[in-house]
C-alpha cells in the first residue's frame, strides 16, 4: 500500500473513533480538521470552536486515559491538537465527556476503535515538563519548589497579560465594562479600606507577588509594610518598582516562608496565596498569622475555594502537575472552621467569584493577544499551559465551581467588637 492509501485509513480511524465518542452528543456544536485538511464538519451552521489534529496519533494521545482532564490537557499543551476559535466553549464539551455514562460495552468499544489509531509521539524533552517536587508535603522546602516552578517563569512573561501593577490575583470591577488596570486599581484600594489602613500601621502581605499591594498601601495609607514572596524574581522587581516609587523607607520586599516570620504587625493581608497552604496546615497557618497580629489587629485572607458539594481531586491533574504543585483548594466551611479555632473572630466574608471569572477572561485576552512576543521569553508548551489553566479557571468561577472569599478576621479575644458598625467606609 502506497503511503497515499495510509492516510485516508488513518483518517477513517480517527471519524470511526469520534463518531462513537460524540453518538449522544446532539447538536454537536464544534468541528474538528484532520492533519490531511479534511473536516468533520459540525451540526451547527457556525462552530463554536474548531479542534485542530496535529498527526494520526492526537486522539490517542488525547482520550488515552478517560479518568481526569490530564490526557487531554497534555495533549493541547505538548501540540498534539490546537484550538481555533472560542477557547471557553471547548469546556461544556469537556464536562460532557467526563460525566458520561458509559457501559461497559461502550468502553470496549470505544478502546477497540483507539487501539486503531496510531501510538503515540514523543515529547520534546527541551519544552516546560510536568512538576518534579521532592521532601515531605507543604515542607517549607517543598513549597519553595511547587512555588517558584510557578512563578520564576519569566517577569516579562507575565507583565504581557497583567495589569500594570502586575496583580495576579482578582480584580474588582464596578460594573464589568472598565479595563483591567482601573479594576485592579480598584482592588488594591479595597483591600485597603477593609483593612481600614492608617499612617504608622505595619502590614504584612503574605505572599505579596510583585509588590503591587505593599506600594499602593505604602503610598497612599502611610504605612510600613513589609511584603514576603518564595520567588526572587518576584522579589527583585518588586524591590526595584519600590525604588522607583521612592517608598524605600515605607516598604520592601523579601523572599521569606510565612513560618519563618518574626515580628508584630497591625494589620495582615495575604492575597492569592492561601491556596498554596493545604487543609493539614491550616491550623498552623491560622495560628502563624494570629501569633504575628497585635491584639485588636484584622487579616484579610483572599482566596480561591471549591465548592462544599465537589470533591477535590487529590490524583494526577492538569493544574497539579503542570500550574500549581501541590495547590489544594478546600471549602470555605473549612477555612472558617480553622480560623475560629485558633480564636479569629470572624468579621466578613465576600464571595467575588464573577470579578475573578471577569478577571481571567482579560488575561487570556491579553495573553492571546501576546502570544508571538511570548515566546520571547517561554516556550510554545509554557504559553499553552497558561492559555489552558486561566481559560477554564474562568469557566470555573462562572459556574459556580469555584469562588472566590475575602475573609475579614478579627484578634481580639479580651474585647468585644473593635470595629465600626457598619462597611460604609469600605464603599
């Protein structure tokens, strides 16, 4: 056989695969273009997205494991597929092939008709790889890696999808319609005014990123604040924008564990980091920060949960193995639970999950915007790695399986109340 009559076969496989994978599935709203351009076309006048096959073998690389989102997450970041058109519509696709009812049968024959489609391709070894952390579990140490495998990408790397303060965490928006520096903006004044800053008050920031919370509470609320981050590249520029803002004498930042911090502070804030900490180390993290708060003083914790109702999936996933090691996203009931046993009392708690979903929609746009002066600074596989993890995050918020708390504690075991009566200060 001529390899001319090879590859009409291989694609027949591939149409025979999908054809019993998407039986139920009606209208099927997506097309997919085979490496040969042909197209299977989709049920639909317009597709919501095209999936683009690279080579014979990407559905076998893709569906190779049905259990998890892995297979097919690898698949997308190492090239063997692409995704033309609406990134977010590819997910309610996702959602229906994880939760179908499949018999047994169903199974079979589904794996006899992959076992027809080439084996699969070798990654690139020189590209970003899954993470490798070593030491016992949330160990200082070991958080050092899961961290800096995250974040010691490239400075410029994620200056082309942030704001101009460079905040990687959750804006606040007024209405949706403002861009994403003013929301940003808008976020760190909050921040502020629900910590009620005052000039002379010293902040910690657990987990301060590049500095963006520490200069604007510095600069604008009077306050020593100290800022301390896992990465040094984080670090660094934090300390130079520092420089530049002429707040050296009012803040800095170091690369410290939250463990591993001495001292009295009036206030505490950690923001996007609390994700990092894990359910076993709760207690201690709680117990960290009360221990560091003067009495009367609050800690604003800023956090992505899960929703109560979803189990969280402690196996091999895309977000544990490629974006963030031995991240561990629990629910609120937990967070407040731990909180209180350690004697926090408990204040407010805001759920902003829709500014989040809004927020990751302006990364993606921005980073998709950015992709060939990306790979300046990363690979193809690191681009897509981001593309993939703050597309379906965004998805995420939006339907409710995540959310994201900011929650208001208060020290103050010998007195009653300490604050005003009401939030109007804070609008």
């Amino acid at each position: 056989m001529t390899i001319e009559g090879i590859k009409p076969a291989k694609v027949t496989a591939s149409r025979k695969f999908l054809d019993a994978l998407f039986a139920r599935y009606h209208p099927r709203d997506f097309a997919v273009r085979f490496w040969d351009g042909s197209v299977w076309a989709s049920e639909t006048e317009t597709p919501k997205f095209t999936l683009v096959l690279k080579h014979p073998g990407a559905l076998r690389r893709m569906f190779r494991d049905t259990r998890s989102d892995l297979s097919i997450a690898e698949a997308y970041i190492y090239d063997d597929f692409d995704i033309e058109g609406d990134i977010y519509a590819i997910y309610p696709v996702g959602e229906w092939l994880l939760h179908q009812n499949l018999t047994p049968a169903d199974r079979l024959r589904l794996g006899w008709d992959l076992l027809h489609i080439p084996g699969e391709r070798k990654i690139n070894p020189a590209t970003r790889q899954a993470a490798r952390v070593r030491g016992r579990r949330h160990s200082a140490e070991r958080d050092r890696q899961a961290v800096t495998y995250h974040y010691d990408v490239s400075n410029d790397f994620y200056a082309l999808f942030l704001d101009k303060n460079m905040m990687y965490s959750c804006a606040y928006f007024e209405n949706g319609d403002e861009d994403l520096d003013t929301a940003q903006e808008r976020k760190l004044d909050y921040l502020c005014r629900k910590l009620r800053l005052k000039p002379g008050e010293r902040l910690l920031d657990i987990g301060c990123g590049w500095g963006g919370l520490v200069i604007h509470a510095a600069k604008h609320y009077g306050v020593e604040a100290l800022g301390i981050t896992l990465s040094q590249p984080q670090a660094d520029l934090a300390n130079e924008r520092i420089r530049q803002a002429g707040l050296e004498k009012r803040c800095r930042v170091e690369v410290r564990d939250y463990r591993h911090v001495d001292g009295k502070f009036d206030k505490l804030v950690s923001v996007g980091m609390f994700e990092h900490v894990g359910e076993k180390l709760l207690p201690i993290y709680f117990q960290k920060a009360w221990d560091l708060l003067e009495e009367g003083g609050v800690f604003l914790n800023h956090g992505i949960a899960r929703d109560a109702n979803i189990p969280w999936n402690r196996g091999a996933t895309f977000n544990n193995r490629y974006v963030f090691p031995d991240g561990e996203l629990e629910p609120i009931y937990l967070t407040l639970r731990e909180a209180e046993r350690v004697g926090f009392d408990v204040r407010d708690v805001e759920n902003l999950r829709e500014h989040y979903a809004l927020t990751l929609r302006h990364w993606v746009h921005n980073l998709e915007m950015h992709h060939k002066k990306a790979l300046e600074y990363v690979d193809e596989t690191t681009y897509r790695v981001w593309r993939l993890f703050m597309s379906g995050s965004a998805y995420g918020f939006e339907d409710g399986r995540l959310k994201l708390f900011q929650t208001l504690l208060l020290k103050a075991p010998h007195r009653p109340g300490g604050l005003p009566w009401t939030r109007a200060d804070w609008y």
